[in-house]
C-alpha cells in the first residue's frame, strides 16, 4: 500500500501541457497494479487519442515510475476504453478548471 501511495504522489507530479491539472486528478490513471516483484503495470488513458503528447506523456510516467526506489520494472498500458470524459476528473480538478 505504501509502495502505491508513493507511485500516486508521483503520478501527480506529471501535468498534461494542455490542462494545468496532474495525470491523476485527471482521471488519466485507470489502474495501477503492482506484483509481488514490485514490477508496476499502470493502465491510462489520453484526454484525446491524437494527444500532442500520446508518445511522450506515457514514457515520462514509465520512466518517472520506474525511478521509484523499490519498483523494479514500470510499464504502461494506453487504452482508450473507457474512453475518458470530464465525468472522471477529481473535484479538485474540477473546481480548478472551473467546472463547479
């Protein structure tokens, strides 16, 4: 659980350069599953499929990851289903970007 709390604080250290808001807040991160190795495999989404930064967003959450002390191997997966709505950003996230 810490190892995950620790992956999630990281996660929020990375912004999409189009919306001042991290990847998580976003909704961005599906799922992120860590094995009993600690090799951490985290599903996300793009705001849009021709993201600007479809090819550098997801390497800089592999290798942001992957420099956590403790993981041992870090990957992620881009899937487009669900495909991501305003609907799954946090409050925060909301209320930053003016939709409450």
């Amino acid at each position: 659980m810490e190892l995950e709390n620790t992956i999630v604080d990281v996660l929020k250290t990375i912004y999409d350069p189009e919306i001042p808001v991290d990847v998580y807040e976003l909704g961005l991160i599906y799922e992120v599953k860590i094995d009993a190795k600690k090799n951490v495999e985290i599903e996300m989404t793009l705001t849009s499929p021709n993201c600007p930064v479809a090819e550098s967003m997801p390497k800089e959450v592999e290798d942001k990851v992957a420099a956590i002390e403790g993981v041992i191997s870090s990957k992620v997966n881009i899937v487009f289903d669900p495909p991501w709505d305003k609907d799954m950003m946090s409050e925060e996230a909301k209320l930053e970007l003016g939709f409450l």
